[in-house]
C-alpha cells in the first residue's frame, strides 16, 4: 500500500481542500490511502470516510491536536479528542483503539518528554514541509526510541497530496494498523514549495480575522513563489 498520512481539508483553518477533491487527487496520483489529519478535529475524515464508495482506496480518520508540547495526531479514530495535554491526548487516541503520531517533531514543537516518546505509537520521519535536516533529525529520533516511522505531505492544497509517501508491502486494510506498527515500512517524498506553506498561513489568517496578517503573508507567498 502506499499511503499518504497527513491531508488537511477544509475543516482545518488553513486549507480549502474538500474531501471528495482530496479522495479524487490521491487516487488520480496512484494512492491506495490516506489519513485526513485535521487541526483538532475528525469532521474532514468522518467527511471523506463517507463519501469514499472504493473498496480499493482506505480513508483513515484522523486529527492533529495542538498542546502544550505542539501537535499530536491520531489515526483510526472514532471521536474527536478533548485533551489539550499531550499524555491525555495520547491516552485519548489509544483508549478509542487508534495510533498516536508525533507529527514534525523538530518543527513546531518546545521540548518532548522522555516518557511522551516512549508512550507515542509512531513518529513521523518524513514531512513534505519539514526541511531536510529536519526529517532526517526525526528518522533518528524514530530510531534511537525504536518507533516506526511514517511519512506524510502535510496537504493543504491539492498539489502537495502525495508529497509525502509511507509504502508498506504486503499490506492490506485490514491489516494496515499493525503493519504500521510492525511491518517494515519504507517513506519517501519530496518538499513541498515553501510558498504553499506561506499561503496556508494567509488562509489561516484570513479564516480566523486576523486580517492584519493577511500582507505579511501575501508579501511572504510572493516573494517565496518568486524564489
């Protein structure tokens, strides 16, 4: 299978993706899967789910929480997650059966815990909007606490699906949660454009009325565009 496992859609506050574009673009890129990874929500996934008819293409429902550490995300949830505190978020995801992810964990984040690294499910080793030496911090970081590690775009718009490609051999819908954690899993991708990240935060700004950000980051989209 070859899966990406971070999409936002347009229930995040900085992207406009629908769900059915985000199912339409992934299998048109010779996707098997994806995990729609909202910001602190499961509505796109439950969304996309529903409207997904293939038995040949998985929708994951997922949600990256923020906390008091930064992101958390779940797979295979159910409900939406309460907590604000990274333990409880953890414990949250694994009581309704999912996987936690610690998602670009050198972007984004303060400083994480000895125990919360021992208690994540996977660590996310490729993200397409992380740099390189990020990514490659946290393929270590994956391998010093022996978790697996996954890849994922990070989508906010319909070009960077697939960006991020977690493959795993042999593998199955039904099988795909514990492959995940014990099969061998290969990651690869590429960055996304640096002036898609900038637009995504002029989404955000212009979503939630923060509208005196709205020229930082037009002027930051085009000067990264023009790069």
């Amino acid at each position: 299978m070859i899966l990406d496992l971070h999409i936002h859609s347009k229930y995040s506050f900085d992207s406009i993706l629908e769900p059915k574009k985000i199912i339409q673009i992934s299998k048109k890129k010779g996707l098997n899967g994806i995990a729609i990874t909202d910001h602190n929500t499961i509505e796109g996934g439950v969304k996309a789910k529903k409207i997904n008819r293939d038995s040949d293409f998985l929708v994951i429902v997922g949600a990256e929480i923020g906390t008091e550490v930064g992101d958390i995300t779940g797979l295979f949830l159910t409900d939406e997650i309460r907590s604000k505190k990274a333990m409880e978020v953890i414990e949250e995801i694994k009581g309704q059966g999912g996987l936690s992810v610690l998602p670009h964990p050198f972007r984004g984040h303060t400083i994480i815990g000895d125990e919360l690294l021992k208690r994540i499910d996977l660590i996310e080793g490729f993200n397409a909007r992380s740099s390189n030496d990020q990514n490659l911090r946290a393929q270590n970081l994956a391998k010093k606490y022996e978790k697996p590690s996954i890849a994922g775009s990070d989508a906010h718009f319909g070009s960077e699906i697939g960006l991020g490609k977690t493959c795993i051999e042999g593998c199955t819908s039904a099988t795909l949660r514990e492959d995940l954690l014990h099969n061998k899993i290969k990651i690869e991708g590429v960055q996304s454009p640096s002036y898609l990240q900038q637009l995504s935060q002029l989404l955000k700004s212009l979503k939630t009325r923060h509208y005196q950000k709205v020229p930082v980051y037009l002027t930051k989209s085009i000067y990264y565009y023009l790069k």
